[in-house]
C-alpha cells in the first residue's frame, strides 16, 4: 500500500511528526543541522511500539517523549540507537521504560564518549543529561517483532559515518531509518568512519529497495537521497586523490573547491575533516581509524569563520 505523507504535527521545538506508512512516523527536527537529528517510531499490534534514536538536549527529548505518547498508548518498551552520538543518544534516558538496542560498538564508543558532544557547543541549553548505555547489543544483524511489524537492524560496516552504524529496515513497508549514513540537504559526515565504507553502505542501503528513506538529518525522501550521498562521497574522493597527487593539504584543498556542486549544502564545512578522512585512507589507514577529532573540528571552524552554528 502506498500512503501518502499525512500534515506533519509542528511544536515549539521546531519539530514535526509525520506519518510516513502505517503507524510508521518520522520525527524531524528543524533544518537538520548540527546536533537536529531526526527520530521515528514504530507502531504494532497490541499497543507494542519501537523508537529510532532519541535526541541531543533535554528539553527536546521531553518534547520527543511528549510527541511519541500522543500517538501510543504506553511508552515504547524498545528503542534502538543507530550509532554512539550524543544528538542520537543523549534522550536515552528519559525512555526508562524500554529496552536499549544497538550494535556492539555503540556502547562502547558511548561509554568512551560519554558527554563530551556537550562541551563543543558550550553555549547550547543541554539541560540535565544522564548517559544510559544500550541494555542489548548485537553484531551483524538483528530482528525485532514489534506487534505484528518486522524491524531489521542492520550493522552497515566495518566503517562509515562510524564504526557502529546500524540501519532500521521495515521490509514490508519498505521503510528505511538510515541514521546518520544518509543526509537531506546537509553534508554527510565521514570523519569517524570512511568514505569507502560509506560509498559501500549507499550501495547496501539501495539493494534494500526503500521506497521511503528517513535520513538522520533533514527532510524525509526516498532512494534519491541514498544517490545523492553517494555523488557526495565520489566527489570527495576525487578531490582527494587530486589534492594528494599536487601536494596540497586538506584545507587548501577545501579552499580551493570553490563553487562545487555541493556548496549550497547545509554544514557544507564539513568538508574539511571528510578529506582529512579520505587522505588517511589514501596514505593506507583503516576505515574507523581514529583521527585527532578535536584538531580536525578546530579546523572545520577555521574553513568556516567561526564555530559551526548548533541550534539545538
């Protein structure tokens, strides 16, 4: 059955809900910028429910909380994490009724990164956050029964936008919750992960056969959101491969891209640390390889003028 989009429910927090196929709602918060992650839930038979990630400060994830109890009759008693950040992660704790899910990684790298997200902006109202770790985790696939709704959790790694990146995908609605492995009018973000293995994860995500994609940030769409993040990912890799082959550095090279196809994108300087990512994989690092996050950030707000703006 194909739906329709029903009118999206707007809040004081620049959110929306939006009915994107039965009893299947995307949360999308504002332009999607930095730290405006997108959630989403899932509804079954007998008042079962599954949400998709929570958000970055308290007071949005109260209104998350508030949003998902309009449309269930009782709190979701599963909720999975597509990866460790804290925009994703931070709500966790205010869902105390359900079972925290996500790949083996994720609470590792949560219980290493622990609150850290909140010192880059340090201007932003986080409020009083609790980190609470994943209670389940698992490591390639994983199924969930919600009511009468199949939800497959999918490990799309070794390495894109993180090591820890899980896709939620509802094969009969054909509904993808991609996490932050896809972007709406934002540019992707590959600094803690690849650009091969996100090159590799876009052609995953498409074999799946979405006819809805739910990005992790900005505007819900449909397959020709999974092309456009892989047109991003090719063109960073050929600037990278040009930019090593002259002897420039990632910056001059980001200085250099000028009027790109890709430069009316929202948080367009993430420009900067994706390169610093492809160089690392052109000089033989990894994919996930840890690179020095808080210099590349400096960086990124050296190409930009300034810190990246975070409305959260």
């Amino acid at each position: 059955m194909t739906l329709t989009p029903s009118a999206p429910t707007t809040t004081a927090t620049d959110a929306a809900t939006t009915e994107i196929a039965d009893g299947v709602y995307a949360y999308v918060q504002g332009d999607g910028g930095w730290c405006l992650n997108n959630a989403g839930l899932v509804t079954g038979g007998n008042g079962q429910s599954l949400l998709v990630d929570t958000v970055a400060t308290e007071r949005r994830a109260r209104n998350l909380r508030e949003q998902v109890l309009r449309l269930v009759p009782e709190p979701p008693r599963a909720l999975v994490n597509t990866h460790f950040h804290g925009d994703h992660t931070f709500g966790n704790h205010l869902f105390p009724e359900a079972v925290v899910i996500a790949h083996e990684q994720t609470r590792t790298m949560m219980d290493l990164a622990g609150l850290h997200l909140t010192g880059l902006w340090p201007d932003v109202c986080w409020g009083d956050l609790e980190l609470r770790l994943p209670d389940v985790t698992y490591r390639d696939s994983l199924t969930l029964h919600i009511g009468g709704v199949r939800a497959e959790l999918l490990h799309l790694g070794p390495a894109a936008h993180t090591t820890n990146d899980t896709a939620v995908w509802l094969p009969e609605q054909r509904v993808l919750f991609a996490g932050d492995l896809v972007m709406s009018n934002a540019a992707p973000f590959c600094l803690m992960g690849s650009v091969s293995g996100s090159l590799a994860a876009m052609d995953r995500l498409r074999a799946l056969g979405a006819q809805t994609v739910v990005p992790g940030h900005g505007p819900v769409g449909g397959p020709e959101l999974i092309d456009a993040n892989e047109a991003y990912f090719r063109w960073i890799a050929g600037l990278a491969e040009g930019g090593v082959a002259a002897g420039l550095t990632p910056l001059e090279v980001a200085a250099e891209a000028g009027e790109s196809p890709f430069a009316d994108l929202l948080d367009a300087e993430r420009l900067v640390p994706n390169l610093h990512r492809a160089y690392a994989e052109l000089a033989g690092a990894a994919p996930g390889a840890p690179l020095d996050v808080g210099a590349l950030f400096q960086e990124m707000a050296e190409f930009n003028g300034g810190l990246p703006a975070c409305h959260a």
